[in-house]
C-alpha cells in the first residue's frame, strides 16, 4: 500500500466493493496489458519526516547561494538588496493568500497596490499603458511580439543578440505556434550592429526586438532603433532591466512603443531563479492589444475613488480562442514587491542607486581591464554590467576563483560561441569597493597562474 | 438610444449585419438588434482601407462594455473607406445604427450576390425565428 498517502487496506477494501470489483487488478483489467507497468515504480520507502527533512536539509547545502560567496554573477538576475519592509508587506495575510479574485472590486487593496505598481512603471518606461505584471521577463518579449503581430499581421521578429538569450528562446518558441519568423542581428562592439539591422528590417518585419542595457551590459541607441523599425512599419519593442532606468532615458521616449522586462531586480530575491514577474507596457495604440489585467481608476455612485480591472473583454473568460492572451492573471505578490522597493527607494533613490552602480561598475570594469591577460569585450556604456575576454580558458578560471570565495561571474560563450572566454561581470549594492578589489586580486592571480602554467608547459615542452 | 427598425432599402446577413447598395458602391453595418445585443459600444477596430472583406467572412471588431464582437461582411469588395466618426464616437453605433453609425464603405466586387441576402420581411422573419428558439 502507498507510504505516502493516509488510505489503509480497510478503506482500500470498502472502496473496492462499493464499486464491484475485488482488487486493484480488476479494476485496471480492462487496460491492455501491454501499455501496463509491469514493475512497482521506482519509488523509495517512506521515510520518517526527521529522516527526509535532514536529507532537504543536506541536498541543500550542495547549493551555494549569493551568501556563501563573493557573487558578481548577473545575466539577467541580480543579488541586489530587498529591505525588509518588503517581506513584512508581502506576507500579510491580504496580500499572501489570496488567490486570483473572481469579484475582483471586492478586492480594493489589492486592485489599488495593482494600480499603482501600472502608475510606477508606466513613469519608468515612460510609456502611458501599463498592466498588472505577467509571470517573467521572457515570456514577457514574447507577449509583446504577439501584441505587435495582431497590430499588423507580419511574419517576422528582428531581434538583437544582445537579447537575453532565454527571451530569444521563449520567443522561438512561442512564435513557432503563430508561424512567426524571428531573425537575428549581430553585435558589433557591445551593441546592435545598426547597419545590419537597417538591412534585415523590411515590409516582412512585425517588430524589431532589443534589450536595454543588453545581455552584455551596454547599453543601447533605442532612438536610433526605433527610427530603423518605424521606417519599416514595424514595432520597436525593447526588453529593460527596471532599476537602470533611474539612470537611463525612458525607452518610451526614445520611439519604443511595447517596453518589457523582468522585474526580478525590483525587489524580489534571487530565490534559485524565481518566481519574479515580468512587466510591460505601452503606447496607448496598443491598448486593446496588451495582454493579462489591467487596474484602472474611477469614482463609485458617491463619488468617491476607487479601484477596478478595465478592458476585460479582451480576456480569455469572455474571448475565449481570441483573447489577446491567455494570461488572465498577474504575478500580484511579485509585482507588490516591485512597486513596494519602488517606493522604498523613491524618486531620488533610485536614481542614487543607478548612480552608485555605474561608480562602482565603472571602478571594477577599469581595474579588471588592468589586469594581464583580461581586456574589455567592448567599450561601450554601461551600467551595472560589463563583458571582459580573458586569456585562459573561462570555466577553469571561475571554477578556480570560486575555490577562493569569488564568483567572477558568467560564462559567455555557451550562450555566445563567438565569445569564447568571455566573462559577464554584474556589478550591485552589495558588493563593497573591498569586495571588487577582491574580486581584481583573485581573478588576476587565477589568470596569471593559468597563463604561466601554460607558458611553463611551453618551455618545458 | 434608437428605436427598432429595419429599413426596406437594406439588405441583411444572419450575423446581423447590414448593407445599402449604392451602384456598385456598399455601406456596411449591424442592425438594431445587432447593437441592442451588444449593448453601449466602447470601441470600434476597422479594417485598413484598401484591404479586401469577403462576405460571412469577419472584417473588423466592435467592442461594448460586455464583449467584444466579430463583424460580418455581408458581400465581397475592397474597403474604401471606414467611419472615422465611429472610430471616435463608437456611440454612433447604438443611436443611428443605420446612419451616422454605418462602419465601411466597400466597392462590391460582385454587386449581384447582394441580392441572395435576406430583404427586411426575411430579416424580421427570422429575428421572430430566433425569438422562439
């Protein structure tokens, strides 16, 4: 009998019978027995719950977390800080527990913390339209292809390889489903190589697809962009870490009309990957377009404010096969999360923050480039994140500087082949002057040892 | 809101939709039990001008506070002209649904088949027949 479920033989038994059959055999008999598991599936024993906690407990510690070492691991997340106010707010029963509400102007809390998380990133991605947040950054890019295909029915996505290269997969993917085309740009010294791009971008182009700062932390020309793909009729979307827009101009003013993103540095821990949320918003054309929820504004009989979820005729409920997604929901308590270290950091705040990483980024991109055998990947602007080329192979050199408490960061060239030995380093808060001189003397010593034990080999060969 | 009618000069297909031939020009829109269903439109999404519509073939969406809604082509032609005055007073839709609320203007390419399509007798008729479904 199952060790992992309360039925005894007893109950086991009057089921059976209430149904006519006497064993579990019979019951499948009419099952062929060829299509049948012949063996017990290979499931241990029961254990007991000390027993299989202590056993979490040491898979566990198999991990290392962002606390265990000196992290300047990015690529997409980061190990920024999440104050607890945060997690003091997000556990309250009201917004914790609930799941998606059905009479949603029951709700006006939550309607209204949705309202304003739409108000603030709407300001940041300078763009008017915003709804209450998607599941993650990737399927967020692929939501906005599917908005600009409805918007002008073209088969194929031009998208930068500075795009994060789950976004691109997701967007395959799904664009697979819809007969969507997606071709790639290459590029040139850090950033979209604009020429290429004017060349790829024709009457076939749906949307041109860009990522800022991109994958390899520069960041990118978005109105020189936005005119190549308005010349075409073809949408600018682009794909923004929120917390770099503090700093950098809004993408929504620099001709982007669906701006995404994931909305992990925005408060949500690292978590081994999620869950986080993912935003978008957009010009106001597209509106009828935008998929998942959206928290609007009015006045009840009396005239007073209050909260509640507009355009849902769009929606799958209501749609059904032509909902502008089958997203009906919002990754609420994530996106709580995000509005509320929006506005723990505030309007001057965030703009410190982005201050502060570019002086520390700038610090550390200058002292590795110093270093023998490392030079920059390429020498644009950038913000919490820079691409250096090292003269030893990459994933040796990480293994040996995490040996010695320092994670240098992401290997490039499993996602980028024609990076070999590139190296992302992430640049946050948390790691202090003291820990970037760490990271300059480990990685500068690791690389030096490689490079010399090659050079030994040579001589002694 | 308007009163219900059915005009004689019009034709109409099953979907609820009108057209008024003028030569071999048509103007397309949905009848008064059309927008009575659909209740307050909010918001009309036409097709490009230029484009081509086939009939029982959807052209373009209306949406009211309840649904979105497919509109049915009654004939085959080429879009030359949409109803800006809808696109910004959707409205127009439920208080003149057979004029300032009309939708499209086509040029028919085949203006005869319009005469297979239900007169206002058959339409009347069959708007009692769905009354008793």
């Amino acid at each position: 009998m199952s060790e992992y479920t309360s039925l005894t033989p007893e109950d086991l038994a009057e089921m059976l019978a209430t149904i006519g059959v006497t064993s579990i055999d019979e019951l499948l008999g009419a099952i062929p027995d060829d299509v049948r598991l012949q063996v017990p599936l290979n499931i241990p024993a029961g254990r007991p719950e000390q027993e299989v906690v202590a056993h979490l407990r040491q898979l566990a510690e198999r991990n290392t977390s962002a606390d265990d070492e000196i992290t300047f691991l990015g690529g997409g997340m980061y190990d920024h800080y999440s104050p607890a106010l945060i997690e003091s707010i997000i556990l309250r029963s009201e917004f914790l527990t609930p799941y998606t509400p059905y009479q949603p102007e029951i709700s006006q809390g939550g309607l209204q913390a949705m309202f304003e998380y739409q108000t603030a990133i709407s300001e940041l991605t300078g763009l008017p339209i915003s709804n209450a947040s998607l599941y993650e950054g990737p399927s967020a890019v692929a939501s906005a292809a599917y908005m600009s295909k409805l918007t002008n029915e073209r088969p194929e996505f031009v998208v930068s390889r500075g795009l994060h290269p789950h976004a691109r997969q997701t967007l395959a993917t799904v664009a697979h489903g819809w007969g969507g085309r997606v071709v790639e740009v290459d590029l040139a010294n850090g950033v979209t190589d604009l020429t290429e791009l004017a060349e790829l971008v024709g009457p076939n182009t749906c949307a041109v697809i860009v990522q800022q700062p991109n994958f390899l932390g520069a960041v990118e020309d978005l109105s020189a962009i936005s005119q190549i793909a308005h010349a075409a009729g073809a949408v600018p979307i682009c794909s923004a870490d929120p917390l770099t827009l503090g700093v950098l101009e809004a993408p929504g003013n620099q001709g982007i009309e669906i701006c995404v993103g994931e909305g992990q540095t925005l408060g949500n821990r690292l978590d081994f990957g999620g869950p986080s949320f993912g935003f978008l918003a957009a010009s106001a054309h597209h509106m009828r377009r935008m998929p998942g929820r959206i928290a609007g504004q009015t006045t009840d009989v009396d005239g007073r404010r209050g909260f509640v979820l507009t355009l849902q005729t769009r929606e799958q409920h209501i749609r059904r096969e032509k909902a502008t997604s089958n997203i009906c929901t919002s990754q609420a308590l994530n996106a709580l999360a995000g509005v509320m270290y929006l506005a723990w950091l505030g309007r001057e705040g965030l703009p410190e923050l982005g201050e502060l990483l570019m002086q520390r980024t700038a610090y550390a991109r200058m002292q590795l480039a110093a270093l023998d055998g490392v030079e920059l990947l390429h020498d644009q602007p950038v913000v919490r994140e820079f691409a250096v080329r090292l003269d030893a192979p990459v994933d040796r050199v990480i293994a040996a500087c995490q040996d010695r408490g320092v994670n240098p960061g992401l290997a490039l060239g499993h996602e980028y082949p024609e990076y070999e030995n590139g190296l992302l380093v992430a640049i946050t808060e948390q790691r202090s002057r003291s820990d970037i001189d760490t990271l300059v003397r480990v990685l500068g010593e690791v690389v030096a040892e490689i490079v010399g034990s090659r050079a030994g080999a040579g001589v002694a060969g | 809101m308007a009163e219900e009618t059915y005009p004689e000069d019009l034709r109409y297909h099953r979907e609820h939709d009108w057209v008024r031939v003028e030569g071999d020009e048509a103007i397309f829109g949905i009848t008064w039990f059309a927008q009575d269903a659909l209740g307050e439109v909010v918001f009309y999404e036409p097709p490009a001008v230029g484009s081509t519509v086939s009939a029982d073939a959807t052209y373009g969406e209306l949406e009211s506070v309840k649904a979105v809604s497919d509109i049915y082509a009654p004939a085959d032609g080429e879009v030359i002209a949409i109803n800006d005055a809808v696109v910004a007073s959707p409205g127009l839709v439920n208080s003149d649904p057979y004029g300032e609320g009309w939708l499209l203007r086509v040029r028919l390419t085949n203006p005869d088949a319009v005469s297979g399509l239900m007169d206002q007798a058959a339409y009347t008729a069959y708007l009692a027949g769905l009354g008793d479904a």
